[in-house]
C-alpha cells in the first residue's frame, strides 16, 4: 500500500509538474500604433557640413581667433526656411562663453535646403581665457523671426597658422 500511495504521488507530481511546465513562457505580442508626425517634429533639422576654427598667430599682426562653416537647413513645415538666419554665435569653452559675435553669412536657397556659410569678419582679437590645446563648442543661435533655435557644434578643435 505504501509502494502505492509512492507510485500514485510521483505520477501526480509529474502531471502537476508537467501541466506547469507546459505553459508559455513567451509575452504577449502587442501591436504598436503606427506614429503618422515627423521625427524631427518641433525642430529644424541641421546638417553640418564643415566647421573650421584656428588662431592667426602670424607675425606682425595681433593674434586673432578666426572661425568659419557651412551648414545646409533642411526644409521643415514648422518654420519659415526662407527666413531663417544665424543671428548670433556663441563660443563656449569649459562650459564658459568665450566670444559671441553676429557672424557674417552667405546664404544660398535650392529646392528644399538653404545652404549657410558663415565666419568672423576679421576675426576676434585673442582673449586669455581661449585655451588653444582644447576643442571648443560652438553654439548657434537661428532664427526665422517668429522661433528661435539653438543649435550646438560640439568639440571643434582649433589650428594655429604661423
């Protein structure tokens, strides 16, 4: 009888076991709606095409920083591509600005992207606070009149001519 009672608690457990055992692991497939808005939605989408910054450190002159750049502005519905403008450029080192200036610009306008080049004028005279050996940060500030934008460059590194 005891051998019985053995035999009928192990052919339970193995049921149990095997019922439990039997059952999905696996999570439930959820279906997610299907976004319709634009990735970029709220902002204007920048593509940086080349940035250069170095120190005049040529002889008979006083050292000056020089900075230039072209980005190309993709069209966007939520801003005026026409009319947006760089209006002010921050330099930021150490989490510290450096210089802000209202740059000089070019812009040229082709189906569905403003291309902006930009740079000093004559370039910033030297300050001590610029440290050369590390890369800078630049910042730009847009603007199409009714929004402004403020687009960051980071770690741009700086050449020194001679």
């Amino acid at each position: 009888m005891k051998y019985y009672n053995l035999v009928i608690s192990f052919i339970l457990s193995l049921f149990i076991l095997g019922i439990t055992g039997c059952s999905s692991s696996v999570p439930e497939v959820k279906t997610v709606p299907k976004i319709s808005e634009g990735i970029y939605k709220d902002d204007l989408r920048i593509n940086v095409k080349k940035i250069y910054a170095w120190v005049n450190l040529m002889p008979g002159a006083k050292a000056r920083f020089h900075i230039t750049g072209s980005i190309e502005l993709l069209e966007d519905s939520e801003y005026d591509l026409e009319n947006v403008t760089i209006k002010k450029i921050n330099i930021i080192q150490s989490k510290e600005t450096i210089y802000q200036f209202t740059p000089k610009t070019k812009e040229t306008f082709e189906q569905n992207k403003k291309s902006v080049v930009f740079s000093t004028i004559r370039g910033l005279l030297l300050t001590t606070i610029l440290d050369r050996e590390k890369s800078i940060n630049v910042e730009l500030l847009l603007s199409d009149s009714s929004n402004e934008i403020i687009y960051l460059i980071p770690n741009v590194e700086i050449s020194e001519v001679h």
